[in-house]
C-alpha cells in the first residue's frame, strides 16, 4: 500500500471507531438500568454481571469492546507503517 492508501485506511478505521464507539455508549446506557434489575435477582455483582453478559445487550457489548480493540491494533499498525515509510522514504 503506498502512503495515501494507508492515510485512507487509517480514516476508515477512525470512522468504523467513532461507530462502534457510539452503538456502545448506546447499549452501556442500557446496560446500567438492565443490570439493576438483575441484580436484584442475584447474590452478587458477580452474578449479576454474568447474566448480564448472556444477555443480547451484553454480547453486543463484548462484541463492540474487542471489535475496539482490534481496530486500535489496526490504527497503530497502520501509523506504525506510516512512520516507516517515511523514513525509508517509500
């Protein structure tokens, strides 16, 4: 990939990022109502933080949290190979 391609697939992934971002904000908002009513229902936060992760809401959030992580693995990469080049001057 030249340097414009990789600026392009860094801007890509900052936008996939503030997506993600966003759809988990949503569901943490959820989250938090959600899990009280659980926790009502359980001996511990514990508990209550494993049926909340059987949950839909929970696995679209254990979805989003490593979807994260993944896409700032990528966005270094990317910065890293940036940098690179243009040391090398590629």
């Amino acid at each position: 990939m030249d340097p414009h391609q990789l600026s392009e697939k860094g801007l890509a992934l900052a936008a996939e990022y503030r997506r993600a971002t966003e759809e988990l904000a949503g569901l943490k908002k959820a989250h938090g109502v959600r899990w009280l009513e659980i926790r009502k229902n359980t001996k511990t936060d514990k508990e209550a933080d494993m049926h909340m992760s059987a949950t839909p809401v929970g696995q679209r959030e254990i979805e989003l949290m490593y979807l994260l992580k993944g896409i700032e693995k990528e966005i270094g990469a990317v910065k890293s190979h940036l940098r690179v080049m243009d040391v090398f001057g590629n």
